[in-house]
C-alpha cells in the first residue's frame, strides 16, 4: 500500500477509517507546504499509531476510533521515544504532528472533541546557534578563497576546471554568508530568480514562502566571475554553452548541484577557520544573521530576510549578540 507521496506504508500501519492521506493532501495543497515537509508528518503519524497498535495489541486499524486516545496514551508514546533517546526537539514536534492532524479529525467530524489542545509540548533547551567571528570571516573570504591551493585541486584536471570549481565555490560561500540562503534554497536557486545587477535574489523557503534577499557587491562580483568561468568551462568542454542553464550552481557535467556537494566543500573550507563541531551551510547562515545583529540591525528586518514565520524563531540569535553586549558592558563600565 502506498500513499500520495508514493512511500510504501509499512504492513502494520493499515489506514482503514483514518483520513491520512486526506489529511497529507491538503497539507500539500491548502497549507503548500514542502514535499520534506509533509513526508515528515506521514512519519511521525505513522510511528503515533504503529505505537497504538502495540498497545492495544491491534493487528492493523481498521475500525479503530482514534477518540479513544486518552492523554496516558500519548505520554507512553512520549515515554517510548525517550526511551529510544529521541531529542525533546524531535519529540515536540512528532507531537505537534498529532496534535494538527487530531485538529483536521475534530474539524471533519471524525471525531467529537480532542484532548490534544489540553497537552503540554516538552521543554527543551534552545541552542544557541555557532557562528564565525568577523575576524574567522575575513580569513575565509579574504585569505582562504582566494588562494587556489584551497580549491578542490585534481592534478588531472586543467587550470579551467579548476577555476570553474574555485569560482563556483566562491560564489556559493558568499551567497551564503551574503543573503542567508538555507541550503535547499541555494541548491534551487534559478537564473531568473537572481538579479546581479539590481542586487537582490527571489526565494522560496520552507512552506514555499516567497521572499527578496538583497545580495552583497562581494557576493555580487564573485557571481560575475563565475558565470564568466563557467561560460569559457562548458565551451572548451564541447558540450554546449551551459551559461543559460536553469539553475545557478551546476556540477563539471552541467547537472544540478546536489546537497552532498555543498556540505562537503563549506566543511572543506571552514575546517581551515573555525573548530566548530558543525562545518554545514547553516553555520553561515548564522553567522549571516548574528552578524546583522551585532551591526544594529532590527530583529523584524532579519527575520524577514531569514524566512521565518514568526520573530521567536529569530530571537535565539539575540541570546549571541546580548552576550557580547555583556562582555563590551564588563569591560567598559567602571561598576561591571
């Protein structure tokens, strides 16, 4: 059995009355949100109900009414998954997944009332998210990128494919740094939605939320320089012009970059500036958003060019520039 995503619903997990897949479209459709997205909810509402079947010792759910879900039964679920060590993070969220499709059950009458509402997400600590120091920034950009010993350097490859490789990583680490980009983002990021000369790119984030970024002048030329390389690249090549290709970053075959990729190269170049446990494309993301703030940027203002739905989900950046207020207040004030 199969649902609309065309993932294959394990043996035990039998729809029967439940509206599952009625409830997975209209995420997709109503709400537009990501295929990630909503693969994630399936996920999460088939592990709920794999583990109501446990305990009630059902063979599948045909016939099930999910009314009869108290809240002890939702607390030995939570109980389950710490005990399988899943993070407080990941278990609020599997609850809200619950919680949103008992919502969508109450409101086509499938049920009368919900206990869902009364229920307590779990406490977790918020991270405070790493970022570089503008003194680790101005080594990457200023120091690292442009010295082609730290370019992904192949002693068979000639000296143009290794400048459409350094370009393009350039490119990608100073978009980034630049506007914030989260990495689906930059992997989806068209031609059309990139305007160098006016100096802002169009995005679609999570829910396929709309929103223009401007794009800083060094992000600005490093992209000029890229299109130029890549250009020259695929001519020599003989493999046709791929200068009018859809996307903006492309491998050496002309394909569409992958997240792999990404990961790899921006751990590859911030292992030379930073001790961070995580290398990934969000570290500069961070930084792009701690250093906005720390420059007296507006937290609205950031938010918006960050993506996110509401300003709590910003708010964790300030915890990083308080704390520097903190330190400039120590040693600055003669009373600290």
């Amino acid at each position: 059995m199969k649902d609309l995503s065309g993932s294959v619903i394990p043996s035990r997990f039998q729809e029967g009355s439940l509206p599952v897949n009625d409830f997975l479209d209209k995420l997709r459709s109503l709400k537009n949100l990501s295929p990630n997205t909503v693969i994630a909810y399936r996920t999460d509402l088939i592990q709920f109900f794999s583990f109501l079947l446990e305990h009630f010792a059902l063979p599948d759910l045909t016939g099930f009414d999910p009314g009869q879900v108290t809240s002890v039964e939702v607390r030995l679920f939570m109980a389950s998954l710490i005990d399988r060590g899943v993070q407080p993070r990941s278990i609020a969220r599997k609850l809200a997944s619950v919680k949103s499709f008992y919502r969508y059950l109450q409101e086509g009458g499938h049920i009368r009332s919900s206990l869902f509402p009364a229920l307590a997400n779990p406490k977790y600590p918020k991270r405070v998210p790493g970022f570089l120091t503008e003194q680790q920034t101005e080594k990457l950009f200023n120091k690292l990128l442009p010295d082609p010993e730290h370019s992904f350097r192949k002693p068979e490859k000639n000296d143009l494919s290794e400048s459409f490789t350094r370009e393009r990583d350039r490119s990608i680490l100073e978009l980034l740094y630049c506007s914030g980009l989260r990495i689906s983002e930059l992997i989806g990021l068209t031609t059309e939605n990139l305007d160098l000369e006016g100096g802002y790119v169009k995005l679609t984030g999570k829910g396929r939320k709309q929103r223009i970024v401007p794009v800083g002048q060094p992000a600005v030329d490093a992209l000029k320089k890229y299109f130029e390389v890549r250009r020259n690249f695929f001519r020599m090549k003989e493999k046709g012009d791929k200068s009018e290709a859809l996307y903006v970053f492309i491998t050496k075959s002309g394909a569409k970059l992958y997240p792999v990729l990404v990961q790899r190269l921006t751990s590859k170049y911030l292992a030379s500036v930073t001790d961070q446990k995580k290398k990934n494309p969000h570290l500069l993301r961070h930084t792009f958003a701690t250093h906005l703030l720390n420059s007296g940027a507006d937290l609205s203002s950031v938010s918006e060019m960050l993506g996110h739905s509401n300003l709590s989900t910003t708010e964790i950046y300030t915890h990083v520039t308080f704390e520097r207020l903190k330190e400039v207040y120590r040693k600055a004030h003669p009373k600290a």
